[in-house]
C-alpha cells in the first residue's frame, strides 16, 4: 500500500471523486488512480488483490472494454467508490 497518511488520503479521494463527478476523468483513469496512488500496486498486484483478470483491468484502465457495473464497483470498492444510476428529470 502506499504510504499516505489519513489526511493525503482524504485529499486525494475528494480530489478524485470530484474529478469524476465533473468528467475530468474516465472511469479507466480513476480505476489507475486507485491502484497507483493509494495502492502502489502493480496491475498484477492489484487484480490479484481484487481478484479479476490482469486484461480485464488492464482493459478497463485503458477504456477498451465496456464492463459490467459490478465489476466496475469490484475494482473500485478498495477506494471506497461505487457506481450507482440515477435518473435526470428532463422538461419535455
């Protein structure tokens, strides 16, 4: 694991969720993010940890794959993330 401490920790997750919230980043680069910063792990290390396949992370971190939401939330769980849909109200 990377050596942050809890302060880094939460800095870099609120900087990582509001990444993602406003489409600075892909799904793939939060997935890297996850496994390099907090983790420090190699893919290999990490898809052991989580347990999926090195390609399929590798696929995801490279957005070369269309995975299933549980997966997704398999791979992010460690980072404390989780997918969910929520439904916009448009006017007609």
């Amino acid at each position: 694991m990377a050596s942050l401490s809890g302060e880094q920790r939460k800095e870099m997750l609120a900087k990582l969720e509001n990444d993602v919230a406003n489409n600075v980043i892909s799904i793939g680069e939060l997935v890297k993010q996850v496994r390099t910063q907090l983790y420090g792990m190699t893919q290999t290390q990490y898809a052991k940890f989580i347990k999926v396949s090195d390609k399929t992370l590798r696929d995801i971190e490279k957005g070369n794959t269309d995975p299933r939401v549980s997966v997704l939330n398999k791979i992010l769980a460690p980072g404390g993330f989780q997918l969910s849909v929520r439904v916009l109200r448009r006017e007609i």
